[in-house]
C-alpha cells in the first residue's frame, strides 16, 4: 500500500502519532487509476482528498484567453510523485464546492481516498486528532494563500513593464 515513510512527508499528517495516522488511514478507501485516466477534473463536484500510494500525476488548469473569443486551454501547472509524500483535494473536506484543478495518471496509481463525510465524522468522534488535523489544514491553506498573493504581486509587475507602465 503506502510506505510509512511517505506517510510522514504527508503535510496534513505530520503533527499525528503514527496511531493516528492509522485510525485516519482506516476511514480511506483504496483507489487504483489506470495511466491516462483522469482522477479529478477541474469545475466537477468534489467531496473527499486523496493520498497518493503510487505513481505519478499532472496537475492542469483552464485558462481562458479572450481574442475575439473565448478559447479555453489547460496549462500544465506542475508534476507529483507519490514517494514525495503527495495529497490533493484536502480542500473539498472542509467545502463544497467544484475542483480547482484537473488531475490525471501519468503512470497506474494508486490512492487512498478520503470522503468529507468520513473526514468530519472522525473530527466528531475524536476531537484532539480532529483539531491537530484542522489546525495543519489552516497552515496550508495559509501557506498557499501566502504564496498566491506573491504570485499575483509577480504577475501584477510583469504586466505593469510589459504594458509600459
């Protein structure tokens, strides 16, 4: 399944004591995507995270380009190994709301995926474990809010010296 070791490159899981990490892992369910198939697609529905055991995955976006029309386009925004201790969608347990992104299987993958009903249930039921788990959620969601803020300052100030201003 998943090498221990990768459990604790696992960002969301970092602060946990390996029991658990174990009571956590016991509320997922195994997932095998072949290569090529898309594991979540950007605007669909989403409603659980997962936690990658093996393989490879590309995270894409749409871009929307208005030249007279609008020609929607995906850009490849980065590349994910599950020995790099990989999880996505931790978003979808705490909202409901659509994908941000689309992911696909470069190689056969497997995962283990969690459901916002499980997720908040376990929180329920054990409360030290569940307040440990909401607490690295906050600091990542503020880290990527952090970082994109500097992203927006970056591109702000391209377009300012491209436009000549």
């Amino acid at each position: 399944m998943i090498a221990p070791d990768c459990l604790k490159k696992i960002f969301l899981l970092q602060d946990l004591t390996s029991e658990e990490i174990q009571q956590v892992l016991k509320l997922a369910h195994p997932r095998h995507i072949p290569a090529g198939e898309t594991v979540i697609r950007e605007g669909e529905p989403g409603d659980s995270m997962f936690i990658m055991c093996q393989g490879e995955v590309e995270i894409t976006k749409r871009l929307i380009l208005s030249l007279g029309e609008e020609v929607p386009k995906e850009r490849v925004m980065s590349r994910l190994r599950a020995e790099d201790g990989v999880s996505f969608g931790e978003m979808a347990l705490l909202e409901n709301d659509t994908r941000s992104a689309t992911v696909t299987a470069l190689t056969d993958c497997h995962f283990l995926e969690l459901s916002r009903r499980d997720f908040l249930d376990f929180i329920e039921r054990h409360p030290r474990t569940g307040c440990k788990l909401l607490l690295r959620m906050g600091q990542w969601l503020s880290r990527n809010l952090r970082r994109t803020d500097q992203d927006v300052v970056k591109l702000t100030t391209a377009l300012a010296i491209a436009l000549g201003g």
